[in-house]
C-alpha cells in the first residue's frame, strides 16, 4: 500500500511540476509576443505605414468620435500594451 502511494504522490508532483513549467513557458510566450508587436507598431508609426489591422478599427472609431481615453483603454485591451505606449499609438492614429 505504502508503494502505490508513493508511487501516485511522485505522478501528481510531477503532473504539477509539468503543468507549472508549461504556464511560465505560456506566459514567458505571451509577453514576448506583446512586445514583438509594440515594436512593429513603434515601426509602423515612425516610417508613416498605416496598421490596417482589423481589430484597430474599433480604436479608430473611438477617435472618430473625439473618445480619446476610450480609444486608448480599448487600444490597451486590444493589445496588452502599457499606459504610455497605448497613448502613443493611439495619437499616432490621430495624425
């Protein structure tokens, strides 16, 4: 009896440890991700390329509509991005 449950101790531990390194490695992902696309954006911004992404169309009703703090709070969800790189992007748009 001691065996089996050692033995069933030691699999959960490992399943634990398993799917505690595949959420760090999900996350580790996700905000590589992020970053790789508040890149491209800072690039497309600086050399005046439009990002036609069609998730952004939302933002650009937003400020169609003059709703500048809605369009960079929706911009932020959108796209995982901080406070000041949001701003910035969305005032990008504006121009």
């Amino acid at each position: 009896m001691d065996n089996a449950l050692m033995g069933a101790t030691l699999v959960i531990v490992v399943l634990l440890l398993l799917n505690s390194f595949t959420d760090s490695r999900t996350r580790r992902l996700e905000r590589r991700l992020r970053e790789t696309e508040r890149r491209l954006d800072l690039l497309l911004a600086h050399h005046g390329i439009a990002d036609d992404r069609p998730e952004l169309a939302e933002i650009d009703d937003l400020i169609r509509r003059d709703r500048k703090i809605e369009a960079i709070k929706r911009y932020r969800e959108l796209t995982g991005a901080g406070l000041a790189e949001a701003k910035e992007a969305v005032e990008a748009r504006i121009r």
